[in-house]
C-alpha cells in the first residue's frame, strides 16, 4: 500500500509497531462484505481470530472468499455469547490480545426483521 501523505504514513508507521495481527481478535457485527477486516489487515496484519455477524448470504459469500478464516456467525441478535467467550478464551488462555470491534449500520431491513420508525 503506497501512503503519500507523510502524516499518515508516519500514523501507520506508529500503528504497525504497536499492534500486530497475531495479537488481534477482530469482532465485526453488522459485516456486510468484511471491510473493516480489509482494513484492519491493511493497518497491520491479520488477525488471530475475525468472528463476523451478518445475514445476507451474499456478502457472506464475497467475505468467506476474500478471508477464509472468518468465523460467520450469522444474526448477532440471537448468538450464543457464552460459547464465543469460551471460544476466544481458547484461542487466547492468557488475555493478552486485543479485542477490535467493529459495526456497520445495519442494513435496511435490519437483522431483527422490524422496521425503522419514521
């Protein structure tokens, strides 16, 4: 990635030597086509673990392509979250990783199925 900006390139520079991908769990609700995942992975690696909410089976599919390791979990209103603490408890024992968390606005037709008052 080719960053002109100095001020940037020296903000990503300081990003890169403080975090580093293997020491990151990503939680990304509302996912769409894993964005934030791509530039999460431009910013400075890839994570330890990218746990994905969504339920269009589209953008499901483009994020499954472009990344594999992303754990989709479908609709974050009825997840299981004891089983995903215990999940990332296993995958990092000693808590030592840095947990992202990252929302996009849901879609309009809203994971719950209801609809947006006026």
């Amino acid at each position: 990635m080719t960053v002109p900006d100095p001020g940037l390139k020296a903000l990503l520079a300081q990003y890169r030597s403080r975090y580093k991908g293997e020491d990151i769990i990503m939680l990304s609700f509302c996912d769409g086509v894993a964005s934030a995942r791509l530039a999460l992975q431009l910013l400075v690696g890839t994570p330890r673990m990218s746990v994905a909410w969504e339920t269009d089976p589209e953008c499901m599919k483009v994020a499954a392509t472009r990344y594999p390791d992303i754990i989709h979990r479908g609709n974050f209103l009825t997840d299981n979250y004891q089983q995903l603490a215990s999940e990332i408890a296993a995958i990092d024992p000693g808590q030592q990783c840095t947990v992202v968390i990252t929302a996009g606005t849901p879609c309009p037709d809203r994971q719950d199925g209801g609809h947006v008052p006026p």
